[in-house]
C-alpha cells in the first residue's frame, strides 16, 4: 500500500472552518459509509421499493458498520429517482416506511454520526408529474442512440439504473407505483459500464433550476431538518447534466438572462451565458443553506463536487463554481471515483483506464484545491473496483479531514475485512 499524500497547503480554508466542523460533528476526522436505501442489495445498476420497504435491515446494517470501526454514516435520503425515505408530508416516499427515522435512531444508539445526502436537480418522479419544470434542450442532437429536438424537455431513459417488476404485477400497473418506468427492458448488460444494468429502463430529469423545483426543494429539506436530528445535509446533483451542453434553455431562463445580460451576449454559448448558469446552481445554494439554518443554525450544509477540467466541463457543461459554492456552504465532498471508469478485475486494460483517471484525478485536485474555501470531505468508491483500488483511493484523497466510502451493498467481503483493519488502525479504540 502506497503511503498517503500528504495534502498541506494545497486548500484555502482555514483552521478555524474546520475546527469548527470538528466540534460540531463530535469528531476530530471521518471514517464513513454510505448507502442507497433504494437501489436494493446488488450495488448500482437498481431500484428496488419492495427491498427498501421490506427487507432493509437497519440494525444489521448499523452494527456492521460500528463492527468496522465506522464512526459516520452516509446516508441518501432523496435519489435520482426522486424518492423520498422518510416520513414527508410533501415529497414521494414509495416505500412508506420511515427509513430515515429509523437510521437516527440506530445512530444515536451506536454514537454514529449520521450525514444526509439530497439529490436537487436530478429527479425523475418530478420530471414525470410536472414536466413543465424539466429542463430544456437548446439545440438538437443525439446523445446515448437517442435524439432530441431544441424545445424538447430533457427527460431521457436512464442509464445506469434498472427495475425487476415484482412477482404476479404487471408493468402496467406497476407504471402507476413508478410513473417514470417504460416498457423498455434490457435482457443482457450492455458493454459500456453505465450499461450493465438489466431490467425494465426507468426515465430520467434534470429539472431547471430557476423553476418551481427550487421551492419544492427547498421544502423538503425545511421539513427533513425541522422533523429529524440532522447535523449534515450534503445536496448532491447541486448542478447541470453533464451529458449536455444546450442546457437549460427554457422560456423562463431565456427571459431572466435576456434581462440582466440583454440582446447581445449568445445564448448557450456566451462567457455571460456560462456565468449565468454558475449563478442560477450558486442561487439555489443560498436557498438551500439559509433555509437550513433558519430551522437549526448548527446543522452543517455542504455539497458534491464532480471532478474535472474547469472550463470544458466544471463551468460549461455542470456550471458548479467551486469558489462561489464553498464559500456558501460548509463543507465540499469531492466524488473521487477513479476506478468506476475501469478496474483490473474486468481485465489489464480496463485496470489502465482506472489507473489513468485516479492519476488524472489527483492532478486535478492539486492543481485546483486552492478553489476551495471551506473543509473538504471526500467520497470515493468500494463497488465496481477491487479491493486493492479501494485502499489506493482511500490513501489519496483524504484531504486531512477523513473519507467516506460509497456503498454499503456491493462492497465485497475482501473489502469489508480491509475497512474493518483500516478502520481498526486509524479509529479503533
């Protein structure tokens, strides 16, 4: 095992930023797991209700995170498929069950810190009850063997994820449980490693961010952190689909850019446009942060960030601005998963493609890092890569303030005895 890289220097955040997150969480460094309660016991590639609602065994899972020396817990409470695991009022829980009550419970039992996770703009049961606030394609093109026309909305057949129906239910009325479901079904897993999912294909939405959605989310976080114990509220897809680039070119963005940029500067393709984009997902952080702290101003707030090229991709096509976002919010989580795009259990060359992008992703951590104005929490990944990949991830990218582990189900027994000894070594009493 490579040692670790020492990251001093490279961050702008201050001593005090991270002090004062230590103190708050009850810990002095991170050591956690994450889960998906929705995509079932297999890993990615599924979603699965009657899993969720049925068999997910909480204390099981919390025990066997506290037996590996876990002293957090990562969970996602709002998916891409925009269900919601708690007892809400205002959102889509299609599993009934309060399974975010049920996890603060077990952690506050364990002493286990719990962060949420909240998927905002990507969201499919949204997209499919109110299409009028999905985004809008600019331009035509054709994207994943799909076309697409300017002034349709984005709403496409999921890539990854897939869905069993339920023994003796037909597609047709599970359709009515799951609105987004098509009548498309992958036999076989595909080549391509967004493919391999298998099952009937889900729809899915990037919803705009100057539309309604906003509010409906803000609303949904208001009512997670008035009703539950919450101490981190982490908003994933806080951006753009970084599939596309002719997005979002609604009626309602045109007109709000039209009137603080005017006639001239070019729509899609325009410096006043791709700041236009940074400032609409800069926006919603606003929201979302003082929203949550109105209702408990020690709730720490943070955000994910994809890594990547900043202009070509970070600005242009996912208008994250890391500069902007982390002086809004608390905290950054990095989602460093190199070895999604290739690990050497699918073969030598598949190895290189994951060796190549964790060196990528380490150069450009170092070469942007000082973006950074609060503390900086990694996530990187167990599933899809081997058990000598995860440790390698692991010893990279914690930033000084820990790493979390993404997920729970798919992660090997070969991986679990490795956390257990690495979380022995680094958090064992």
């Amino acid at each position: 095992m490579k040692r670790k890289i020492s990251w001093d220097n490279y961050f702008n955040y201050s001593f005090e930023d991270l002090e004062k997150i230590k103190e708050i969480m009850g810990i002095d460094k991170v050591f956690a797991m994450a889960l998906m309660p929705v995509r079932g016991k297999e890993g990615f590639r599924k979603l699965d209700y009657e899993f969720a609602a049925n068999e997910l065994d909480v204390n099981e899972i919390m025990d066997k995170i506290q037996e590996c020396h876990f002293n957090t817990f990562g969970l996602v409470i709002k998916d891409t498929d925009g269900a919601c695991v708690w007892d809400t009022d205002i959102g889509w829980n299609p599993t009934k069950r309060d399974i975010l009550g049920e996890f603060c419970d077990a952690a506050k039992e364990r002493d286990i810190r719990l962060i949420v996770s909240f998927t905002s703009m990507n969201d499919a049961y949204q997209g499919s009850i109110h299409p009028e606030r999905v985004s809008v394609h600019g331009k035509s093109g054709k994207k994943f063997g799909q076309k697409f026309k300017a002034g349709e909305i984005s709403t496409h057949f999921e890539g990854e994820m897939r869905v069993d129906l339920p023994e003796n239910i037909s597609i047709e009325d599970y359709k009515k449980k799951i609105p987004f479901l098509t009548h498309h079904k992958d036999e076989k897993k595909g080549k391509a490693r967004s493919t391999r999912g298998k099952g009937y294909k889900p729809l899915t939405s990037f919803m705009c961010p100057n539309s309604e959605h906003v509010d409906y989310l803000i609303e949904l976080a208001k009512e997670v952190v008035n009703n539950y114990p919450i101490k981190t509220f982490i908003a994933d897809y806080i951006r753009y689909d970084g599939a596309f680039t002719d997005l979002c070119a609604c009626e309602s963005c045109r007109n709000l850019f039209r009137t603080k940029y005017g006639t001239a500067p070019k729509i899609l393709t325009s410096s006043e446009w791709y700041d236009f984009k940074e400032d609409t997902i800069v926006n919603y952080a606003k929201k979302l942060h003082y929203a949550i702290k109105e209702k408990n101003k020690n709730c720490i707030t943070g955000w994910f960030c994809l890594p990547g090229p900043k202009k070509r991709f970070t600005r242009r096509k996912i208008a994250q601005n890391w500069s902007k976002l982390s002086n809004i919010l608390d905290i950054v989580s990095p989602m460093e998963y190199p070895y999604l795009m290739g690990t050497r259990d699918d073969g030598w060359f598949w190895g290189k493609v994951g060796d190549f992008f964790h060196w990528y992703f380490i150069r450009n951590m170092k070469k942007r890092a000082h973006e950074f104005n609060s503390p900086v929490l990694t996530i990187t990944n167990s599933v899809e890569c081997n058990r000598l990949e995860m440790l390698k991830q692991i010893n990279s990218f914690d930033f000084g303030f820990g790493i979390g582990i993404f997920k729970y189900f798919g992660t090997s027994e070969s991986q679990w005895k490795a956390l257990k000894t690495y979380g022995k070594k680094e958090f064992g009493l």
